[in-house]
C-alpha cells in the first residue's frame, strides 16, 4: 500500500507500511477522520459507509465527531478491506480517477454488479480481486 493510501487510514510512518504495522492500525483502530477521507477519496455516501461497516448513519456520525477516539477494531478492518481494494484498482488502471470510475460502475465479469457492492463480503472482495487480476493479464473478463 502506497504512502498516499496509508495517509487516508491514519497510518503515518516515514516508509510504505507493512502488513504488521497494519495490522496494529487496525487493532489500535483508524482515527474517525479516515471516514470522511475514504468518503471523499472513492465519492461515496454516508449511507454506503454505513454499510460497509454495518451501522447506521446516526452511528456514523457519532463515530465522526468522537474526539480522542479510535474507530473499532471491525469497523477499521471493513474500511481497510476497502482501502486495499481501491488501491489495487488504482495499480491495475494506474491513476485515481479510472479506478475509482471503475469500482462504482456495473461489471460483466460481476454479473453486472458494481465492484462497490461486492467489496461488502469477504466473497465479494475476492471476486473483485481475481477480476482486477484479469484485467491486469489482459484475460478478457
């Protein structure tokens, strides 16, 4: 995970975190500032993070404007999941903008769904993975 991405979850060291240090940052718990970074980063709503995370929005809210607080450990995990799969699209289309286009536009090879929506489940997050390593090969998807 690149530096940029890192920033965005409230993980701050001087090198690319490795799987150990981010670990401890999910466990210690994203600061709630990584809620509205993620939102604007991907362009996505109140209601899909809450979702994503299995609270309501009133509960989001709250999370957001806890000060001195640590989001909770599942919480950090889910939007992780949803860091880490942003930024392999944003390796496999090289910028920003077209991976972000592609995780909230509809997939053939996802039976038409967005990758936005599968990336909710472990399941789906895989199947989001193994077709952005189609694409990656040039394995028609």
């Amino acid at each position: 995970m690149n530096q940029d991405l890192a920033s965005i979850l409230g993980i701050h060291t001087k090198k690319h975190p490795d799987s150990l240090e981010i670990a401890r940052s999910i466990e210690e718990g994203f600061p709630p500032s990584t809620i509205d970074r993620l939102k604007n980063e991907l362009d996505v709503t109140d209601l899909f993070i809450s979702a994503m995370i299995g609270r309501t929005t009133k509960t989001v809210g709250r999370m957001r404007s806890s000060k001195g607080k640590r989001l909770p450990v599942i919480v950090s995990d889910r939007l992780f999941r949803l860091m880490r799969i942003y930024a392999r699209a944003k390796e496999v289309f090289e910028d920003s903008t077209p991976a972000r286009e592609w995780l909230h536009s509809p997939q053939i090879g996802l039976n038409n769904r967005t990758p936005l929506d599968l990336v909710m489940t472990e399941a789906g997050e895989r199947e989001v993975e193994n077709l952005l390593t189609r694409i990656e090969h040039g394995v028609i998807s």
